[in-house]
C-alpha cells in the first residue's frame, strides 16, 4: 500500500470549507488504492528533485529564457545600424526566432514523455546557452538570424508551465501561474537592464552574459539526471500515467481554441515592447539603448508584482474567462486612446510610453490567466505537455507576427495605424473570451467557496 502525502493526511483530519471526514477519507482511500494520480506522474519522474526544486527550477528555466531575449532588445536596432542593414531586420529576426519556437514546443512536449522532463530540460539549457553566447560572434543580420531561430527552437517555456502545472494541488496552480508570469517579467527586466547598461558596443560580453543563467539551470538539472535510480523511477511512474489517463476527462477543445486566439493576440502586443515600440524609440524620437531598456522598466518591475499578488488573487475570486475579456476591452481602450493622441496632437514619445507600458501590464495579467486556463483545461491529459506547447505556440505565433506587422506598418503607414491593428486584434481576442466562457466552466468554480483564498500558506 502506497504511504498518504502529508498534505492527504492533514485533509482526513481536517474539515475544509463543509467538506466532510468522509469525503476526505474517500479521496484519500481512492489515492491509495489507484495509486498516484495524473499530477504526481512528473513529481514520480523527477524523484530525485521535492515539488517545491521542480517548480524552482521550472522557474529559473523561464526567468533564463527571458533573460536572454531581455538582454537583446535593446541593443539590436544600433547593432543593426551599425552594419547599416534595416531596422526592418528587427522584426524579421523576432518573427524567424518566434517560428522555430512554435515548432519546438510542441515537439519538445512529446519528447519529454519518453526521456523524461529534466533530461529534455537539461538539454534545452545547454542548447540554450551555446545559442545565446553565439550570437555575439555573428557579424551579418542573416548570421544572426540563423542563431536566433536555434535559440528559439529550444526554448522551454510550454514545457516548463506544464512541469509546474503538473504538480501538486489544484489549489495551488493560481499562484504558480502567477509565480512564471513574474519570473518571465523579473528576467525581460533584469536583461534589458543589463543590456542597457553595457550598450551595443558590447554586443559579445552582453550575449555572453545571457548565456550565464542558462549554465547555472543546466548544472543544477545535471545533478538530477545523473542521479541513481532515476530511470526506475521514471518507469514506474509511466504506469501510473497510463492508469490515470484512462480516467481523465477529455479535453475541451473549443475551449483550448479561444485561450489559443487570447494567446496570440497577447503575444503579438508583448513582443512589440521588445521590439517594435523600440525601433518606434530610436527611428522616430533618437533614444539611446539605455533609454531603451529603460523604457522597459515601469511594465516589468510593475509586473514582477501583479503577477506574484494580485493575479493569484484575480484568479482565485473572478471568473477567470469574464476577467480575460474585460483586460482585453481595457488593452483596445488604451491603444485607440494612444492612436488619437497621435493623430490630434504631436506630443513626442509619452502617449506611447505610457500605451505601451499600460498595454503590456494588462496583456500579461491576460497571459497569466490564459496560462492558468490552457494548464487546468489540461490538467489530467495524458497529452498536457504537448497540448500546453501547443496552445502555447499560438501565443509565440503572436510574438512572432506581432514585430514584423507592426514595424511595417509604422514604415509604410505611420505610428496611428500600427496602434489601430493592436486595438483591432483585442476586440477579437474578447469576444475569443466570452466564446471560450460557453466552451468551458471557470476551472476554480467549484473550488472557490471550498478552499480559503490564502490557503495554502506556502506559495510553491
């Protein structure tokens, strides 16, 4: 017989939100009896990593990722210059980077059902850091480019949220979610900082540094891999993935389709403050790369907070669908309001300072919650990493359509009518919202009256 969690034993003894001992004592005995559920499998396959180092890492992993795209945006357009190609060269670099992302994650989510999660995230670190280090020793845009889509082709972010998806208790995914959004943020800030700092004519040391954080991940998943007895682990665990999957309920797939559509819209609008809005800074206004990457720091150190605060709570007390399109009716308010003070006044960078950084805490707060909605639409699926990857393509298919669209049109139509497409795609990605409301309930609706808002007290 299978020894019950801690956290199973405190719920026999212990009556939460009406639900009575017997129901506890039902749904332990179930788990004893079934063994291990669907959302123990990866915690089975990394035996040798607790829950709370497997969400550590899945989190480092993120904030590396993000590091290295960080560190980049704002040296890019003088590096580009400065070998005299097209600031148009930005967004065709990000769109390339973002393709061969949305192959990757897909691919990688189905690997890591047969090698195991840390064996395909140990690797796409050291893929990784030797991508991110080569970009310094590229000397032509197309060079570049080539080293750009390798990087992106290995990135690990769908594999990482369904890694943390996977484990624990359901009551638990709402901070989590909120957790990878904020260490998504805390690494755009801290390598645009970085990057600001040492300016394009480090364009080597700068890239050299954003390899660093990949290395430390890689070391620390080494140690797990090469563990003993991991491989038996991971054996055993494949069967009882088998046992739950027969069990689990199917997965919505209209439901799956809206969070997609909300997915792209937000990735097309947050990848343009990477890159769009920053060849809009040095075309149209003459900002340096440190006004560049400083231009970053109100939208992402905001976040760092949002996401670690207020989205858990967001999640755990609205219906996370309405609150999906009411940030998107706010995201095509600000962009309209941008584009008309463009149109009827010429009052130099602040009204898009101020659209950009409004539309980018609100596209993430709406990227934190459809991260937490395509990961509970998931939960159970034997298939959750690959569907995660999947619907996660959609929002990189937006980051990588979302640069090259919008710096066209700044070129061929002007600054208004590149704010005018970003409002037009969140109508759209509303009323994706409300369609997926139909499609699916609210993941935490029968939980929300059940469970205490700040249980439990440990937030991984």
């Amino acid at each position: 017989m299978l020894k019950l969690s801690p956290q199973y034993e405190a719920r026999l003894s212990t009556d939460r939100g009406g639900d009575s001992s017997a129901t506890a004592a039902t749904r332990a005995t179930t788990r004893v009896e079934h063994g291990p559920s669907m959302r123990d499998a990866p915690a089975a396959m990394s035996g040798c990593f607790s829950e709370r180092a497997q969400v550590g890492i899945s989190l480092v992993c993120m904030f590396s990722d993000y590091f290295g795209i960080g560190i980049i945006a704002p040296l890019l357009p003088f590096w580009l210059r400065d070998r005299d190609y097209s600031l148009r060269w930005v967004g065709i670099i990000t769109f390339a980077q973002y393709v061969a992302v949305i192959v990757g994650l897909p691919l990688f989510g189905a690997v890591s059902k047969r090698l195991g999660v840390e064996a395909t995230m140990l690797f796409l670190m050291i893929a990784d850091s030797a991508l991110f280090g080569g970009s310094g020793l590229c000397e032509s845009a197309a060079a570049l480019c080539a080293v750009r889509v390798g990087a992106g082709f290995c990135a690990p972010q769908g594999l990482a949220i369904s890694w943390i998806a996977s484990l624990g208790e359901p009551e638990r995914l709402p901070r989590r979610m909120g957790l990878v959004a904020a260490f998504i943020h805390v690494g755009v800030l801290a390598g645009a900082l970085v990057g600001g700092a040492l300016g394009w004519r480090r364009w080597r040391e700068a890239c050299a540094v954003s390899a660093a954080p990949t290395v430390l991940c890689a070391a620390w998943l080494a140690v797990a891999v090469a563990r003993p007895g991991r491989l038996e682990r991971r054996t055993g665990a494949a069967g009882a993935a088998a046992a739950a999957a027969a069990a689990a309920e199917p997965v919505s797939r209209p439901a799956l389709a809206a969070v997609a559509t909300i997915m792209f819209c937000n990735g097309f609008v947050v990848t343009a403050g990477l890159a769009a809005w920053a060849v809009v800074y040095v075309d149209e206004y003459g900002f340096t790369s440190k006004q560049v990457a400083l231009s970053l720091v109100p939208a992402a150190t905001a976040q760092i907070f949002l996401h670690a605060l207020l989205l858990p709570r967001l999640l755990a007390s609205c219906n996370a669908w309405r609150a999906s399109a009411a940030l998107a009716a706010c995201v095509a308010a600000v962009f309209v309001g941008c584009a008309a003070a463009v149109a009827f006044a010429d009052p130099g960078p602040w009204p898009l300072l101020a659209a950009a950084t409004a539309s980018y805490w609100l596209c993430s707060l709406n990227q934190g919650t459809a991260n937490f909605l395509s990961a509970s639409l998931t939960a159970g699926s034997p298939d959750a990493a690959a569907l995660v990857g999947g619907v996660r393509s959609a929002f990189n298919t937006g980051c990588a359509a979302g640069p090259l669209a919008l710096i066209a049109a700044y070129f061929d139509r002007g600054l208004g009518a590149a704010l005018l497409v970003c409002a037009g795609l969140f109508v759209v990605a509303a009323a994706a919202a409300a369609a997926g409301a139909r499609a699916a309930p609210d993941p935490l609706a029968r939980r929300r009256n059940k469970v205490p808002l700040d249980e439990p007290a440990d937030p991984l």
